[in-house]
C-alpha cells in the first residue's frame, strides 16, 4: 500500500511540531533559558526614550542610582549617586517651599524632560 504524498508531508508536518512541543515542555521544566534570571538588587527604575535606539534609563543597583544613556551602539554612564544623596535633595527642596517641592522632579527622566521643555 502507498502513502500519498500529501498524508506523508502532513504526517511529517505533524511529527516536527510534536517534537517542537517537546522540547519546549522539557525546557519549561528544566528551567533551561525560560525563566526570567533575577538582578537581586539590580532593577531598572524607568527609561526614557529619546527615540528609536536611544533611551536613557534610571537604573537602581545596591544603593547607587545610576542614569544610562543607552544608543544602538554603546551604554554611557551620565550620572552616578548614591540613594541618599537622592533622598537628600527632595527632602531639601521640601523644606524650601511647598511651591518648589512641588517642582521638583522625582527622578531623572523627569529632570531631563523638565530641562528639554525650558529650551
């Protein structure tokens, strides 16, 4: 008895995707490059983008606070403080006025957008 052509190619069809389910169920379960990997106390704090490969980012690691400039071909580091320098300066600004808390930028996109809005 023969098989025809169009049995044999959907036979083949059906016997690469169940391989393709296999390998994924067995790398679901192994753990193998699914899950996502934890910074521990790396996290980036929001980015900014600036356009289609250019970011910049606020990125938390132990107590620094560090502010990239990320572009398609390198990572430069524009800003680096530690996180009690960043509560220092709120606090700092508080306790002028009411007003000037108010203006204020909580982080560093909002420091660099409320700068590209002044020129």
């Amino acid at each position: 008895m023969e098989v025809s052509p169009l049995i044999s190619a959907i036979l083949s069809f059906i016997f690469v995707i169940g391989l393709l389910l296999l390998t994924l169920w067995f790398m679901r379960t192994k753990g193998i490059g699914v899950t996502p990997r934890t910074g521990g106390d790396l996290y980036v704090v929001q980015t900014l983008r600036l356009g289609t490969k250019h970011n910049l980012s606020v990125v938390k690691y132990g107590s620094r606070t560090l502010l990239l400039g990320i572009s398609g071909q390198q990572i430069s580091l524009l800003d680096n403080q530690a996180s009690a320098d960043i509560s220092t300066f709120e606090s700092a600004a508080a306790e002028q006025s009411p007003a000037a808390a108010e203006q204020v930028p909580t982080s560093f996109a909002e420091h660099f957008k409320s700068l590209l809005v002044k020129r």
